[in-house]
C-alpha cells in the first residue's frame, strides 16, 4: 500500500520533516515515490508548505495519508478538495 507520511530530515534536536509519498514497507527515512512539501515544527510559526493539486491526485489514486499528514492536509484543504472530486465532481460531469 503506498502511504503519504512524514519523513526526518535535519540536525540532532532541530528536526524538519519532508512530506513524502512512499511504499508502507520502506522505511521511515527511506527511499521515497515523491516529495509533497515540508514540515519545520521548530520556526515559530511552524512552517508548512504543501504541493495541493499533487496530494489530491495521490489520494484520488488510492494512497493513505498518516494521522499526522491528514491533520496537515486538512489545514490546507486538502481532504476537501478530494472530497468534491470523488463526490461532487461526479455529479456535475453526469448532469452536464
């Protein structure tokens, strides 16, 4: 199964994750399928930054994000624009 989750990058006690869509069988700092964006927990405000349209095509094609990564996504919106594509895009494409 193919999992978008957080991978550790960075110093000892300084740690910055890259969002990363990879095999469930790899492991966590493994070779990964593509990167997404990144996490910096350490700036204050925390820094994110996310490939949108990318994750959603990711999810449409079957990939399950980690607790941490949907928690991220919802903040950009990105489990809502999955949502309207497999449900209401459907709709529109069979009434037009």
């Amino acid at each position: 199964m193919v999992r978008i989750r957080l991978t550790r990058m960075g110093k000892r006690n300084r740690p910055f994750y890259r969002i990363v869509v990879v095999d469930q069988r790899k492991r966590r700092d493994g070779a990964y399928i593509e990167s997404l964006g990144y996490y910096d927990p350490v700036r204050d405000p925390a820094e994110i930054k996310v490939d949108v349209d990318r994750a959603v095509e990711w999810i449409l094609k079957g990939a399950q994000p980690s607790k941490t990564v949907r928690d991220i996504f919802r903040k950009f919106g990105v489990m809502e624009k999955v949502h309207k594509k497999k449900y209401m895009g459907e709709k529109e494409e069979n009434e037009g």
